[in-house]
C-alpha cells in the first residue's frame, strides 16, 4: 500500500471522461433507432406509388436488353428468330380421286413439301373410303346407284363375273340350310307342314325361290350368255336344271294348298317354264344354225324331263285334289303338271327328239307315237308326251 500512490484527482478525471463517452454512444444509438421508423413511413409511399409510362416502358426495355444482353454467352449460341407459319384455311372443294390418281398426280412426299394453299381443293381418295364400308351399306350404295341410273346399271351388269356351275349350286346349298334352319321344333319333333312352320320358314323360303329364279334366269336364257360362251348353253342349262328340280323336291309340302300353290308349286311352274326355254333354244340353234348334239347327251336330256315330269304329275295330282276338296280348283296348271307335260312334248316333237330318234342306240324302247312324225319313242316317253 505504501508502495500504491493513487491521486484521487485523476481517477476522478478519467471516471468523468468514461461516463461522457458510454453517453455520447447511447444517445447516438437512441437517435439512429428514432430515425429509421421515420425513414421506412417515408420510403414506403413512394414504393406504393404508381410509376409514369415512361418509366415502366424503360423498366420493359432495360429489362429485355438485359436478359439478351445476359443470355448471349461465348459457350451458347445465339437464339434464331423462327420463320412465320402461313394461314391455315379450310378448302373451298372437295375432289373425289382414286388411289392411283393421287399417286401419279401428287405423291405423298409432294404433299408434304408444298402444302395445299387456299386456293386448292382438297384431294380424298374413293376407293379407300368405300373399302371402310360394311357389307349391307355398300350394298345399299350399289342398288341406289344401279335404281337410278340405268346406262350405269347396264356398264355394272357387263362388269360382273359370270357366276359358274359350282358357285350357284353352293348358293343354293346354302339358302336351303338356312332353310332347314328355321323349321320350329315340336315335342313330336321339327314342325315342316303346319301354318306355325310356314311363318317361320316364309323368309327363308322365299329367299330360296328368289335365288332359285335369279340362277335359272342366269343360265336358261340365252341372252344371258355372251357369245363367246355360247357353247356352254345346253349342257350348263340342263345340269343346273337337274340340280334345281332336286332341291326343291327335297322341300317339304305344306298342308295348307294355299300355302303351296303360292310357294312351292310357283317353284316348279318356274322350273317348267326354264325346260320349255332351254328346249326351245336347242332346237332353234339345230334349225337355224346346223348345231348338231351328241345322241347320248340329248338321250339323257330327255330322260331326266321325262322322269321328273313324272314326278311332279304325283305332286301336282294331290294339289290338285286339295285344291277341289278347298273348293279353289281355279289353278288348271296343277292338273298339267305345272308346265312339265308340255316340256316333254316340245322335246319329243322337235329336233331333239329327232336326234335320239335317228340314233338307233336305244333298243329298249319300244316306238310310238301320237302325231307320227318322229318315228317312235319309249312307252315312257309317250305316256308323258300324251298325259296317260
């Protein structure tokens, strides 16, 4: 302590000098923090205020020229301005073209390099839009057309395939089984005969005979042949003839005459008319053209009427029968056996009958006949030639 010598007159100097500078700070520091609310109430009008326009459209451009001035880099390309698109317009027309057409006119890869401008029209190929349509509309498109037109319906005629032997009798074939289809069931078994079974199988029926129709047009008329085909008139004639009077023997009768006369018996006078047709043809072509016909081939002709007239006679004597008890005996081609007697006449009497007559290769018959000219035919021949 002796050793200590304080001089209280200068701690009192610096302790006055210490208390002088912590104020000075102190009131420096509750000054700045006095002065900065005032500052955020006076800075913050001035940011809530609207710019003028001359200001943002600066801002805009300062904006933009920085952003390209930033985004061109030595390491980045510069961006290319795109070229402008043209206008798409729908087109004025349409123009229908087939395939080839527009194959040949404008390839695909032309389409693609120039495209169609306003003043084009626009190209859609027909054929493929028609092979997007179903069976029953291009048929319905067909028949329209065909209705309306009848030079077209003559060009679409020459257009089409000869349909063969083969391709009708499958036709055939195949409107029967749907005929057969549509038979009803019974607890005693498949109901073909009553009127219930008739209004069950009418459109099937009908849809037979109509195709039945159509084919015997197709190959007994002779018109329907053209003339390179001529050759092929008898011996297709008289085989689809054969198979046709098969079919519909086959076919159940009903029990109704009515029914029957409308039907079925309309079936066979159809039949007859097409043997008459096809005879008279015959005999027309060995008159008048010199055709000559093998013997045997025209023999068989001539036995396949005879006996099918024979058959129908049998059809057509129990129609007639039900027709009298039904009080509607008005149908006199029943008794005629629905046209069939007079085909066989016709084939007897004219120069086909002459043919199997002047071959001498049939021993077993035994030779008459009614009017005397041909010589003689078989027993057979005769009683269906006279009606016996």
């Amino acid at each position: 302590m002796s050793h200590l010598k304080v001089s209280w007159g200068g701690v009192a100097a610096a302790i006055n000098n210490a208390s002088a500078t912590f104020g000075t700070s102190e009131a420096a520091e509750q000054e700045s923090a006095l002065a900065q609310p005032q500052q955020r109430q006076v800075t913050q009008p001035a940011s809530n205020a609207e710019p003028s326009t001359p200001s943002r459209k600066r801002k805009a451009q300062y904006t933009d020229n920085d952003m390209d001035t930033n985004s061109e880099s030595p390491s980045t390309p510069s961006r290319q301005r795109l070229p402008r698109q043209a206008r798409v317009t729908p087109a004025k027309r349409i123009r229908l073209i087939w395939d080839s057409e527009s194959e040949t006119a404008r390839p695909s890869q032309q389409l693609l390099n120039h495209p169609v401008t306003n003043s084009e029209e626009r190209a859609m190929p027909l054929a493929k839009i028609l092979e997007t349509l179903d069976k029953e509309s291009l048929l319905t498109l067909i028949k329209s057309l065909v209705a309306n037109n009848q030079p077209l319906a003559v060009h679409v005629a020459s257009l089409l395939p000869r349909p063969s032997l083969e391709s009708a009798k499958h036709h055939l074939q195949t409107a029967m089984t749907q005929l057969e289809s549509s038979y009803p069931y019974t607890s005693k078994g498949v109901d073909r005969a009553s009127d219930y079974a008739f209004g069950r199988c009418r459109k099937a029926l009908v849809s037979f005979l109509d195709t039945l129709s159509l084919y015997l047009t197709h190959f007994t008329e002779p018109c329907s042949y053209p003339p390179n085909l001529t050759h092929e008139y008898p011996s297709d004639s008289f085989a689809f003839l054969q198979s046709a009077a098969s079919l519909l023997s086959s076919i159940p009768r009903f029990t109704s005459p009515q029914r029957n006369h409308d039907t079925l018996d309309e079936g066979w006078r159809t039949i007859a008319r097409a043997y008459r047709i096809a005879i008279q043809e015959c005999c027309r072509r060995m008159s008048q053209e010199g055709r000559v016909f093998p013997a045997s081939v025209v023999g068989g002709w001539l036995r396949d009427v005879t006996l099918l007239s024979h058959a129908v006679d049998s059809i057509a004597a129990v129609s007639a029968a039900q027709q009298q008890q039904d009080g509607s005996a008005g149908f006199s081609d029943a008794a005629n056996g629905f046209g069939f007697r007079e085909a066989v006449q016709e084939f007897v009497r004219g120069e086909l009958g002459g043919i199997v007559h002047g071959s001498g290769n049939t021993p077993e018959y035994s030779y008459a006949n009614q009017d005397g000219r041909l010589g003689a035919m078989s027993n057979l021949l005769v009683a269906g030639a006279r009606g016996d």
